[in-house]
C-alpha cells in the first residue's frame, strides 16, 4: 500500500490535536490501518498511548505487523486482522481515528486489495459511524479523514447519529487549487455548546515548495524538511 501525502498530513495534525489535549488519552483504536501510519505517527507523537490497530486485508495487516516491529514503538501497538464491523472490545476507547475507504457505489478496480481500501463495500461510513459509538469512551475523540466532496453527507450523517463535529481541517493540494480532503474531529457530545473550529491548510504554496503551516505539522515525521 501506498504512504500518501494527505494521509502523513492527517496524521500530524490528529496526532499533534491529541498532543495538545488537557485529557490524556492512553489507549486508541485506529480502524483500517492499513501499512499502520497512522498508529505509527500517533504513537511517535504521543508518548504512553497504546494503540489497537485494525485491518480487514490480512496481506494489508501482516504488512503493517512488520512495519510495526521494526520500529521503536511496537510495544505500544497491536495489529489486529479482523472486519471492523464484528470487532468487539470490554475497554472503551480514549481516542478513534480512521482514514476509511472514500468511495462508495463507484466503478471499482481490478485489483481486489485496493478496492477494499479504497471502496466502502466492506466498511460503509455509516457502519463506520456505528463502530465509533460503540467503542469510543463518552469523553473520547475521533477524526476522519474523508474526500471533501463528501462534506455534506458526513454532516448529515452525524446529526442523525448525534455525533458532534468540533473540528474541521479543509485541505487543498495548493493555494491555487480549491479543497480536496476534509479532516474531521468529533465526539459523542451533540448537545455540547462549543462551535465547531474551522481552518484550512495547503500542501503546497505558489511557488510549489510545501507551506509553512505543511512543514509545522510535518518536521517531525519528514526527513528533509
């Protein structure tokens, strides 16, 4: 699987969100992790959390399984090939983060690995929704990272759900170019009186060299930056 540039960035900020919490968080569900960058990140960033790191491809999860033991952080994270749909847990969980599949009753791929990664046949957003109520602590978070262009419909869906949105990064590929991911921060609060904080961030400046609010995020996880 691919390490995309909107993924890394997802995970800086959710990470550095969490850093910045008064609550510490110390345990965390990551659903669909995929090579596990995100657990890897959240982990680097947030010393203490242990992470349950689920993934439904078992070539997807043993490849997270090594990417995980190679790093200094393995004690803290458990990969765990399973649908998210039946997983099932005693504790609740301080923190849920997911980049689940974008698309949904679109033209699929040959190739049956990403098409489970990319497409929500196997995990719908409203199951996904379904599995964050029943897993995260009533004082948790969660963030989603999702294509922009499904603003609407995640708004929609969470009301329904009574799911409250505290947080909204709208993402651009550049400052030329108009929105196209949305970051998400949530929790189990809908009737909580705070508004819900919006900001954006691009990529890249117009100059094509990444932003300053890009490198902020990133020097940590970067090399060269």
């Amino acid at each position: 699987m691919k390490v995309t540039t909107d993924a890394c960035l997802f995970g800086a900020w959710a990470s550095s969100e969490v850093e910045s919490e008064t609550l510490k968080v110390e345990s965390a569900l990551d659903i669909g992790t995929g090579t596990g960058l995100l657990s890897l990140m959240l982990a680097q960033k947030c010393n203490g959390i242990t992470i349950d790191a689920i993934e439904i491809d078992k070539a997807a999860a043993e490849q997270a399984k090594e990417n995980i033991a190679s790093s200094k952080w393995k004690q803290r994270i458990t990969i765990i090939n399973t649908d998210a749909r039946s997983f099932s847990s005693e504790k609740k969980y301080g923190l849920i983060i997911s980049n689940p599949p974008f698309y949904e009753n679109e033209l699929r791929s040959e190739n049956e690995g990403k098409n489970i990664a990319h497409h929500g046949q196997n995990l719908s957003l409203e199951e996904l929704v379904t599995v964050i109520k029943k897993n995260l602590d009533p004082d948790g978070d969660f963030f989603l990272l999702l294509p922009y262009k499904r603003n609407e419909e995640i708004k929609t869906l969470f009301r329904d759900h009574q799911l409250n949105i505290s947080g909204i990064l709208f993402v651009s590929q550049s400052v030329k170019h108009d929105y196209f991911r949305i970051f998400l921060k949530g929790n189990l609060k809908p009737n909580a009186e705070n508004e819900t904080e919006l900001e954006e961030i691009s990529i890249w400046d117009d100059q094509q060299q990444y932003t300053a609010a890009f490198v902020h995020l990133l020097k940590d996880y970067y090399l060269f930056l």
